[in-house]
C-alpha cells in the first residue's frame, strides 16, 4: 500500500472502531462516545495495540502517517480550544460574583493542593518529572492538571442530564469558566521561557493593542464574514504564542476569549462545536493515544493514575463541599455539584499534551494523566444521575440560584 492508502486505513480504524464498540454495547450511561473514542485511542497506541501486534502497529502507524495525522490533529484541537474560550460568559460570571469566585476558588484550590502533594511523591521516583522541568513546574503542572474542569465535556455531560439551561446548569457553567480562564493563566506561567521572556511579553502587548482592532472589525462584519476572519484572528494568535514560546493552544484560548458568541449564533456555535468533536477531535484522540506507554515496571503508571484520580475527586467533593456550607446550598447540592466539576475529559488531555511538548512531565507522567482522565470522566453520569433524580425529587434542580 501507498502512504495515501495507509492513511485512510488508519482513519477508517480512528471513526469505525469507537463507533461500533459505542453502538454495539450500549455504553453511553458510562461512557460517552467521547469517552469511548480517548479509551480507543490509547488501545490502538503502542501501550497495547502496538505490544500485541508490533508489525502490524508499525506498517499502518508509520512515521509518515503519524505525521499527517498529527497535522489534522493540530488543527482540530486549535479549533476545539477557541471555541472553549468562546463558551466563556465573563458577563454572568461578574453578575454572581461572590458565590462564583467563592465556588470556583475552592473548586480550583482544593485539587491543585491535593494533586501538588501526590506530585511531590511523585519526585521521590525516577522517571516521572520531565526532562526540561524544574520540580516547581511539575508539581504546578501536575497538580493543576488535577484541579481541571473540562468545560466544552461538562457543557455536554449536562446536556445529557437535561440541566444545562437550568439554573443549576448556569452556576455550573460559570464555576468551569472561571476556572478555565486560571488554568489557562497558569499555563501561561508556567511555559514562560526567561530566554524568550521579552518575546512573551512582545507578544502579550501585540495581542492586547490588536484586540481593540480585532473586536471593532468584528462588530462591522457580515455573519459570514465573522467566520472567515474569526479563524485568520486563531491562525495568528496561535502563530504567535508558540513563535514566543508559550504554546499554539494558548493562544488559540486568548483568541477565542475575546470573541463574542452574539457574533456568531448559539445555533451556529453548537453545530461548529458538534461538528469539530465529530470530524477532527477523534483524530487527536488517537494522536493522543499513540503517545502513552507505560515503561516504568510494567504497570505503574496505573497506581500512579489511581493516585492522581483520588487527588482529583477528593479536591474537587471536598471544596464543593467547603463551598456548600459557606454559600448555604441546599442538602444534595454540594455532592452533584463536586461530581459534575471533577470531570476531566478533554481539556485535561490537552493541558497534559501541553505539559509532555514542554517536557514538564514524561510520556508516563502523561499515561497516569490520560487514564485519570478517562476514569474521572466515567464516573461522572452514573454518579450523578441518581443524585440528581433525587434532589429533583425533592425540587432541589430548577431553583434559582
């Protein structure tokens, strides 16, 4: 077979593999499609697939394959980040400020100071720190990684549950926003590279002047024109956050940020989201999925997974908690809320993928991270559904906040 051949082989395993096994066994109360598309990116990688048949892995996953896969890839995941920064409301946000900050605060403290204390035990064993990274970075790094909300995964965890345009759905979305808008902040922190600090910070300056210009274009554009505009803007910020040394996904989020939704649609943004997790995202999960080994002693990557998941989850219940208390909530909020937050999904793999390009953590750092993932994602419907059905019960789902 040609490369082209190859290649679509390869896509043909990426879409019909996930799709069946969904369909086939009736997996989505556990496991999304979503869900089930990261497991099958990491079983087709060369931590299973490729030790079970290692000729086969090799002649379909060859060099010049992987790179054009991780092209497509590239591009889907850039596209997938803006539109995460687009989601964000910073309007409703300041409107519910105290009970936001006080939520989203805790939601974000909690599991980074659980997932700093796992790291630091973690820097007692060789092979998990990255080769690049001071023991500061990898404990910040591994520990937000710990404290992340997948956002775009929880808009659609919620959408399943049917509470997305109830109230508690919009306290929901505002806790995950804000947290996105630190966790991208710290991210910024953390690829800061002293020897290109004044091209950081040249452009960071650029960004905020050509914002102004950028959104009074915008305002003066056809809907159509938007669209064609909106993606030269990403291209740009992309470009130029990882020509400064940050990374092309932060500045796909920066330009995302400061777009408007009302320049666009609801509608239009929801079928560009649906479309993007249906035709690119599951490209990247493979190209994610051929990434993770698990190299130190056979299986402990899974212990360390295990580690990081009830760093993870205890963070995440224990601030909703916290935050239940101070705030008031009603008996059953704090426990739906705190399970609802703890979802990782997508934007975990992204910030890992981040973290392992700038060799904060290794490929088996990385591993513990995809499957904590994938485990915290899974656990979030059949844990919160019964929840929920009971508070509903009760008329707790549907009050205004």
């Amino acid at each position: 077979m040609n490369t082209s051949e190859i290649f679509l082989l390869a896509m043909l395993l990426i879409f019909a593999v996930p799709y069946l096994f969904w369909r086939l066994l009736k997996t989505d109360y556990f496991a999304p499609l979503v869900v089930v598309q990261i497991i099958m990116g990491v079983i087709l990688g060369p931590g299973v697939m490729g030790n079970l048949f290692p000729e086969y892995h090799k002649f379909v996953f060859n060099p010049d394959v992987v790179k054009t896969l991780n092209g497509v890839s590239m591009w889907g995941v850039i596209l997938f980040v803006m539109l995460a920064g687009v989601e964000l409301d910073l309007k409703k946000t300041w409107q519910y400020r105290r009970e936001s900050m006080t939520t989203a605060g805790l939601s974000l403290g909690m599991p980074l100071l659980f997932g700093c204390g796992a790291a630091l035990l973690l820097l007692n064993y060789q092979g998990w720190i990255g080769a690049k990274a001071a023991p500061w970075q990898f404990l910040i790094g591994t520990g937000m990684a710990c404290a992340v909300t997948a956002l775009p995964v929880l808009v659609m965890l919620m959408e399943k549950l049917e509470i997305l345009r109830q109230p508690m759905g919009q306290r929901l979305l505002r806790y995950a926003s804000l947290d996105d808008v630190a966790i991208w902040g710290v991210l910024a922190l953390l690829m800061l590279d002293w020897e290109r600090v004044g091209r950081q910070a040249g452009f960071l300056a650029a960004f905020a002047i050509l914002t102004f210009a950028y959104r009074r274009l915008m305002v003066r554009l056809s809907k159509n024109d938007r669209w064609a505009v909106a993606l030269i803007w990403l291209i740009a910020c992309s470009f130029g956050a990882d020509w400064a040394g940050l990374h092309f996904m932060v500045g796909a989020f920066l330009a995302g940020v400061v777009m408007d939704a009302d320049w666009f649609g609801q509608e239009a943004l929801d079928a560009m989201f649906k479309n993007v997790l249906l035709i690119l995202m599951p490209v990247f999960f493979l190209s994610t999925g051929l990434r993770t080994k698990w190299d130190l002693g056979g299986y402990s990557v899974f212990f360390v997974a295990g580690l990081l998941l009830l760093a993870s989850v205890g963070g995440k219940l224990a601030a909703a908690h916290m935050a239940g208390k101070i705030l008031k909530w009603k008996e059953g909020e704090a426990s739906i809320i705190g399970w609802l937050l703890q979802s990782k999904g997508l934007i975990e793999i992204v910030f890992a993928n981040i973290l392992l390009d700038k060799q904060i953590i290794t490929s088996e750092t990385f591993t513990a991270l995809l499957l904590m993932a994938v485990g915290s994602t899974m656990l979030t419907i059949p844990l919160v559904h019964p929840k929920l059905h009971r508070a509903q019960n009760r008329g707790l789902v549907g009050q205004a906040s």
